[in-house]
C-alpha cells in the first residue's frame, strides 16, 4: 500500500517538474501562443458584425433616450427645466450621428466582404432606404429642438417665466410625428437586420 502509494507520488512530481510553470518563459510562451490561435479565428468578417451591431444598438439607445426626453418635455412651459432637457438629450447626440453611420457603412462592408449577401439583396435595400427615410425625418426633429434650445435660452436671460411659446414649441404633434417615423424606420432596419427574410 505505501509502496504504490510512494510511486503515484513519484510519478506526480516527475510529471510537474517537466511541466513548466505558468509564469515561466515556456508556459507563457504557450499560453500566448494558445491565445494567438484563438484571435486567428477571429476574422475580419467577425469584427465588421461587431461594430455592425454595436453601432446599431448605440443609435437605438439613444432613440430611447430622445423618445424619453421629448415626451417629458410636452409638459414644460419653464426655459430652465427645457435647458436642463435639453442638455441630457445632447448625450444622445453623438450616438445618434455615430450609430447611424457605422451601421450603414459597416453592413455596407459585410454585405460586400460575405458571400452569403449581396448589396442589392431586398432586405438590404430596403434597409437603406429606411435609413434614409429615418435619417432625413430626424434631422428635422434635431433642427427644430435645436431652435427650441436657443429659444429657452433666450427666454432664460430674463428670468424662469412661463412661456406659451415655448410649451407649443416642445409639444409640437408634426415633430413628433416625425420623430415616430424615425423610430420606426431604424426600428424596423433593426428587425430586417436580425432576420434577414429572404437571405
């Protein structure tokens, strides 16, 4: 018994003295190399996905974001509560510019570097077509909010008066129209990304 025994504990450390340790130069060298084979299946097709998707879900967010902004701001008359609106829908800014354009031009990309779609593809085109759609309605949206900031601004120089003016400008129902086309449209670009009907 303590004979097998002493040789399973031989055998143990012969085993961890030929095998190198994790910090030692060959156990990293390992490692790195394991790690290395691993990144190399990560293709450039792979990362183009990535960014693809990252992209899209950044814009969606900051739809959301907007979407939550506009409808508490129907209920604002005050130039100082429409300015502290206003600067948290400014977070919403770059990712907007961003997002709409890394997803286009990246599923542009994918849509040429895979095989298994091509550009004119019907999803594909009318996903383009959405986005401008969505992107020539939200433009619109950005510009009148734009004026609507410089307008309580303004109105904020002589005081935190209510303001008729104002309270239309925030609650106008055609922009908000529009902002509804906007996320419908990308919405919908969204869904055609996810399902790619007909691919």
């Amino acid at each position: 018994m303590n004979t097998r025994s002493g040789q399973g504990a031989a055998r143990g450390r012969r085993r961890r003295s030929q095998d190198p340790g994790v910090f030692s130069p060959d156990g990293l060298w390992k490692r790195w190399r394991r790690s290395s084979a691993y990144c190399a299946r990560v293709d450039f097709s792979d990362w183009l996905l990535a960014l693809h998707v990252l992209a899209a879900f950044a814009l969606i967010a900051a739809l959301v974001l907007f979407s939550a902004v506009m409808v508490a701001g129907w209920a604002v008359d005050r130039p100082q509560r429409a300015i502290a609106y206003s600067r948290l829908a400014a977070i919403g800014g770059p990712l907007v510019g961003a997002g709409a354009a890394l997803a286009l031009l990246l599923g542009i990309a994918l849509a040429i570097d895979l095989d298994d779609y091509q550009i004119w593809d019907a999803w594909i085109l009318i996903s383009i077509a959405l986005w401008i759609v969505g992107g020539a309605a939200g433009s619109r949206v950005g510009a009148h909010y734009t004026d609507a900031q410089e307008l309580a601004q303004r109105l904020a120089g002589g005081g935190d008066e209510t303001s008729a003016e104002l309270a239309a400008k925030l609650s106008d129902r055609r922009v908000a129209t529009l902002h509804a086309i906007t996320v419908t449209a990308f919405t919908v670009i969204l869904v055609l990304m996810i399902f790619k009907p007909g691919a």
